[in-house]
C-alpha cells in the first residue's frame, strides 16, 4: 500500500478572548445574585448556596489561562450567560461552514491543494449545527469540491475519527485526496452557571488535508490508526431533536453538557496512555522515539500524566507536550489537531502521536512521521 500522509493543516479561531478573571468575575456575580434571591431558602436548608470561583481554581484544575469565543459580550452578562447565535436557515451559511471554511482554505494552501484535486469532505464534530443538510455538503459546495461530503460526530474524538475515515477511504482506492473539517463552536452548549464547567471551553475549528500525494514540503506520513470506544456516561450532552416530543420533563440545564469530570480523569488517562503504549509497543517503535505527543486538550493535568505514564516519567521537556489549551481552552474534537497544527516543527524522521479521547468514551491514535 502506498503511504497516505497529513500534507496540510488550517485553523480558525474568533478574535474574542475571555480571561480567567474575566469569567470568574461574571460567574461569581451570578452566585452573589443566586444566593440573595435564595437567601430564605438557603437559610432554612432547603436550597445548597452556590460557591465562588477563582482564577486560581481554574488554572489549577484545567490549566486554562484564556479562551477565545464567538461572543465575549453575552457569555459574561449574568442576565443571558451564553453567546448569542441565529437560527441555522437556508439564507445564510452555517456557522459551522463559516469557521470551516476559514480553516480548509488555510489547509488547502498549506498542502498546496486546489478544489479540483480534492475528492470529498468529511466534517467530525462534537455537536452538530443541525441535522440536514449536511454541513459537510454545504462547505463542498462553497469550495466548489466536486465528490461527496459527510458529517459525523464521536464526541471529543471526532477529528482524528474522521481523519482515520478518510485515511480508509484513500487506502480503499475511494479518493486520492481528501478534506477533514472539525468545527467547535462549544460555547453555546456550555452552562455557565455551574462552577465545575463555566470555564471549560473555547471556540475554534481545524481543517486537515489527507493525501496519498506527498503535496507539499511538510507532510507527515500516518504510520498506524487505532481506534477503541467504551461506552460511559460520565460525558454527556443529552439535547437533540427529540426534545421537542419527550413526554417526562427535563431541565435545559439537564440537556447541555455536563460530565463527572473526577471519574473522567481517573477512568481516562490510565486507558488511554495503555492504549498509546500497546500501539507504539505494536508497531516496534520506543516511547524515547516520539518527538510529539500532540493529546487531545481536555485538561493540561491529563496530559501531562498521559506523556509520564507512556514514557514512563514526569520529568520531561513541556515541549514534549503542546497545550494550546492554556491559551485556547478546550477546543473539544479540534484540540488535538489545532496542537499538531500549532507545534508540528519535527525533523525529517522523527515521529510524533496525534491522540483524540472524549465521550463514549472514544479513543483514536495516530503515528506520524515527518517526511
């Protein structure tokens, strides 16, 4: 089989950026708030008051020191405390294919890529804008990509998902050249009147080009994919379609994300960096020979012990491990791209891993080589 490589990468991120205390400041006049209005209630033991945050809180659970986000404004007003958006409708583009297509015209130019060599589209995310049409086929259309487009959606492991779909479809002789676009638009699906979420995430989109054609002078040849989902709750986002008919009632807050982020961190880093391991294990190559661990950006801290435990050290360059989290927030699916993107200055021959992990759990590693 011929090598089929990563020949380009784009991203897109908005201009707005909210500070840690920036947020912790609007999220604890909300609690001032929350907790005046309760006061008799709360004083009677009827109603748990709410606690503060802090910029020091955050940072140390998180390591986020800023996120970029589609609207500061409405985020951080305690009267609406999300961002405002319009309706998907047929008069205008998706705000998925705006920030998509931000990011693959960059991707496209790196790879050094036309429209007319490319063979379709595969749009992952974490939450999709709508159910049809595919945003996937409406970033098609305005590149002017002839071929097919799809959406599909694996939580935080969407991107390198789709990267793996469209490495598949290379190998199996569907395409030559491929577009793999990773919206994250998360502000929206953010409550930020819970303490343990309110500054998790950030808003932003990257866009890789796969190719069985070395296109340009920084490509990266896939080594080996590996995929694993286990099925958990303790990632979910429950809003959809069928809320509108559902008979028992739920709160808003009920349907947006939320997730038992302890259990996450304990059930995740030992799964993944075994999983990473085993692979590398596989494939005869030595943890000491990867220059790059490029992780998905949930949380600096899981990062970091996922590199220790892979390489059997806490004691390394943090270099080793980009964390464009701390200046991004967590980008969901895109996180572990938009760090490739960011920090992909290897050498000739050295090796990194690109590794996605999110709800289902799902778990999708890639080896790749600079060539």
């Amino acid at each position: 089989m011929n090598d089929i490589h990563i020949a380009g990468t784009g991203i897109w991120f908005p201009d707005e950026v909210i500070t840690n205390d920036e947020i912790v400041s609007s999220f604890n006049s909300y609690v001032d708030n929350f907790n005046e209005e309760n006061k008799n209630s709360i004083d009677n033991g009827d109603v748990v008051p709410m606690e503060y945050s802090s910029s020091a809180f955050i940072e140390k659970a998180s390591g986020i020191k800023t996120r970029h986000v589609i609207d500061k404004k409405n985020i951080l007003d305690i009267e609406k405390m999300m961002p405002s958006v319009k309706h998907e409708d047929e008069s205008r583009l998706s705000i998925h294919a705006i920030a998509g297509i931000e990011a693959a015209k960059k991707a496209m130019k790196q790879a050094n890529v036309s429209a007319d060599e490319i063979d379709g589209v595969i749009l992952g995310t974490s939450h999709a804008a709508r159910n049809y049409p595919s945003v996937a086929i409406e970033i098609q259309n305005e590149l002017g990509i002839e071929g097919y487009a799809y959406d599909m959606l694996v939580g935080c492991s969407s991107t390198t998902f789709a990267i793996n779909n469209a490495f598949s479809d290379i190998s199996s002789g569907l395409a030559k050249t491929i577009l793999v676009i990773n919206p994250e638009i998360s502000t929206p699906f953010v409550n930020y009147a819970k303490r343990d979420i309110h500054f998790i995430f950030g808003d932003g989109c990257v866009a890789t080009v796969v190719s069985k054609e070395k296109t340009s002078g920084n490509c990266f040849k896939i080594i080996d994919r590996k995929l694993v989902t286990k099925f958990s709750n303790n990632i979910r986002s429950d809003w959809s379609y069928l809320v509108r008919a559902a008979s028992d009632e739920k709160s808003i807050e009920d349907l947006l994300f939320y997730q038992n982020g302890n259990s996450v961190f304990k059930e995740v880093c030992p799964m993944v960096a075994e999983f990473i391991s085993s692979q590398l294990t596989a494939n005869n190559i030595k943890p000491g020979d990867i220059s790059k661990f490029w992780l998905h950006q949930a949380n600096s801290r899981m990062v970091n012990l996922i590199v220790s435990k892979v390489i059997n050290t806490d004691d390394f360059d943090e270099s080793l491990a980009p964390l464009p989290i701390q200046k991004f927030g967590n980008l969901a699916s895109a996180g572990s791209m938009f760090a490739f993107n960011l920090h992909n200055d290897l050498k000739q021959g050295e090796k990194g891993i690109i590794c996605s992990f999110g709800a289902g759990y799902s778990v999708c590693s890639m080896i790749v080589e600079k060539i």
